[in-house]
C-alpha cells in the first residue's frame, strides 16, 4: 500500500493554525512560495492541500488574489453529534459508489494491494492488527477511483471513525465479533472488484455496510435492556420486603 499523501500532513497543519485563530476568517494564508519554505515540500503537494481545504470549505481562492480563510465554524454540525448509525449510513452510501468507480478504474498494483489487505486481515490474530488492514483496504479502494473529491470524503469519515469517543465505542461492540462474517463481507467486496464489476461491488460494499448497522442497533438495544434491567433490580433492593420475613 503507498504511503499516505504529503499533502495531507500540510492540510492538517494548516487547519490547526484556523482553529487556532493564527489564520483568522477573512485573513489571507501565506503565499504558495512560502508555505513551499514554511513546510519544505513541492509547490504541487501545496496546491493539492489548498484544493483539500478548499473542498473542506476552510478557504477560498479567489483567482489574482490569494488564498482565504472562511468563516465556516457555525456552519458544520459539531464531530461529537454524529452518531455510529449516522456514520455508518454515510459510509455505506459514499464507500458503495467508490467502489463501483473503483471497480472499472482500479490499476493491477491496487488490486494486489487489495488483496494483501484482505490476506492480511483474515490470517492477524490480533484485532488491533486486523482493524488497520482493514482500513488500509477501505483507501485502496478510496485512492483508485481517482477522484480527490471521494478520497477527502472517506478520509474524513475514517477520521470520525477512529477519533470520535462515542463511535470508537460503538464499533467496537461489534467488530470484536462477527469476524468470521467481516472477512467474507470484504472478500465479495474484493471479488467484485477483481471482476471489473461496478454493480456487484456496489451491492457487496452496502451488503456489508447493512450487517454493520443491525449489529450496532443490536449492541444498542441489548444495552437499554441492561440498563433497564439495572434500574428494575434497583427498585426490586429498595421496594422489596422479603427482609421483613427473616
């Protein structure tokens, strides 16, 4: 799998100096000669992270002008109130076109990529281990439909998957089980790609995004019925008079 985009490293950097305040709204970024000596990279890997923000709608370009910072902070709805189930819909709906595009534009050395990926998430015995393959098999597929708009997307759905408390929590109710099905979910996915299929790959990636939302309505309703359960004994201790009996 290749390594993660520089570009990406330079976004990040520069969202944080926003949300710092150092690049208040309507204050122009540095030009691109000098972001090129402030992060030492290529005046290309610049552009891309300026088209990464300016999709993100952190900045504007305005052409013979420069490069703004927008005020977009009341706009966007927090990352804490999107839930495992909001997620989750999300990404079976982006990740299942990616993989149709995906399917007809995937190069050979993707495709072994893939592969690797889905080797290497069924013979870990570590879950940890497991997890990151199969991240790194969601950007395969990601990266090869060639498309920026789709890569930043599913980038950012991965960043609430992996960061967002309440969601790490929630995925982790039901990716500790059920392996055995994640691994042949993700293998259908692969097949269908490997056939150059777009409508099967499609299918296979909301085929497997759908087991992923029953198991985490599972997960919820069995712990209402604990907490219910929880609250029942509590009353039964407080109400009950078999004591008295004693």
């Amino acid at each position: 799998m290749k390594k993660r985009r520089r570009f990406w490293t330079v976004v990040e950097k520069l969202e944080a100096l926003i949300d710092k305040g150092v690049y208040p709204a309507g204050s122009r970024l540095p030009a691109e000669r000098e972001l090129v000596e402030i992060y030492h990279v290529s005046r290309p890997t610049i552009r891309e992270a300026i088209i990464a923000l300016e999709v993100r709608d952190r900045v504007e370009v305005k052409t013979g002008s420069g490069v703004y910072v927008t005020d977009s902070a009341g706009s966007a709805p927090s990352l804490e109130s999107i839930s495992a189930f909001e997620l989750t819909q999300a990404r079976a709906l982006v990740e299942g076109e990616a993989a149709a595009l995906a399917a007809v534009k995937i190069r050979d050395t993707e495709l072994a990529a893939l592969k690797q990926a889905l080797d290497d998430m069924a013979s870990s015995e570590d879950l940890d281990k497991a997890d990151e393959a199969d991240q790194q098999f969601h950007e395969i597929i990601s990266s090869a439909t060639r498309n920026n708009a789709i890569v930043l997307s599913i980038y950012n759905l991965w960043k609430v998957r992996l960061n967002e408390p309440q969601v790490v929590a929630a995925y982790q109710d039901v990716c500790s089980k059920g392996i055995a099905q994640r691994i042949k979910e993700h293998t259908a996915i692969y097949d269908a790609i490997a056939k150059r299929d777009a409508s099967a790959a499609r299918t296979a990636m909301h085929n497997h995004f759908d087991r992923l939302i029953n198991a985490l309505f599972e997960a919820s309703e069995a712990k209402a019925l604990e907490e219910i359960k929880r609250k029942t004994d509590e009353s039964r201790g407080l109400y009950s008079i078999s004591h008295l009996n004693k």
